[in-house]
C-alpha cells in the first residue's frame, strides 16, 4: 500500500490490523508516508486537513465495518488546509 502511494500509482491507502497501531507505526516508517490512525469523524478530517495524510488506518478489533466505510468517505473527501500547515507537514516530511 504504501509502496504504490509513495509511487504515485494511489492517492491514499488504506491499512487495517487489530487495533491500526501497528500499521501506523510501521507505514510512517517509509519515506513519504503521512499515515493516521483515525476513531471519529474528526480524527479522519483532521489527518486530511492539517497533517495531509495519505494513508488512513484502522483497527479492525476496535471499529465496525461500517463505521470504517464512514470514516474513509471522510478521509478521502476532506482537502489539505495547507497555509499554516504546510510547515508542519514539511518538517515531517523532512523538508524545510
């Protein structure tokens, strides 16, 4: 998943495991990836708005089917904020 985000053959990706937590960690290892671990609707707008994340993560353990469905509607219809920002994602993007 992240290998074809980072390719630009995908837009976002989309890692689920038991709880998402493991998935996040090991996805913000690679080079290029803003992943988020998302349990509302703010938490899935909020990664898209100011973090710009690209890959969504969930814990299959801990959401319903369904409830995931929501949040990745969410995810994917919400737009980076840029502006203010952008810093941020900059540094962790390793850039100043």
């Amino acid at each position: 998943v992240a290998a074809a985000v980072t390719a630009g053959k995908a837009r976002f990706g989309v890692l689920v495991c038991g709880t998402g937590q493991g998935m996040v960690m090991t996805a913000n290892r690679l080079p290029g990836i803003r992943a988020g671990l998302v349990f509302d609707e703010f938490s899935a707008r909020m990664i898209r708005a100011h973090n710009d994340a690209n890959i969504i993560c969930f814990g299959a353990r801990i959401q319903a089917v369904a409830a995931m469905e929501r949040l990745l509607e969410i995810f994917v219809a919400t737009e980076f904020e840029g502006g203010r920002h952008q810093r941020r994602v900059n540094k962790i993007m390793g850039a100043s």
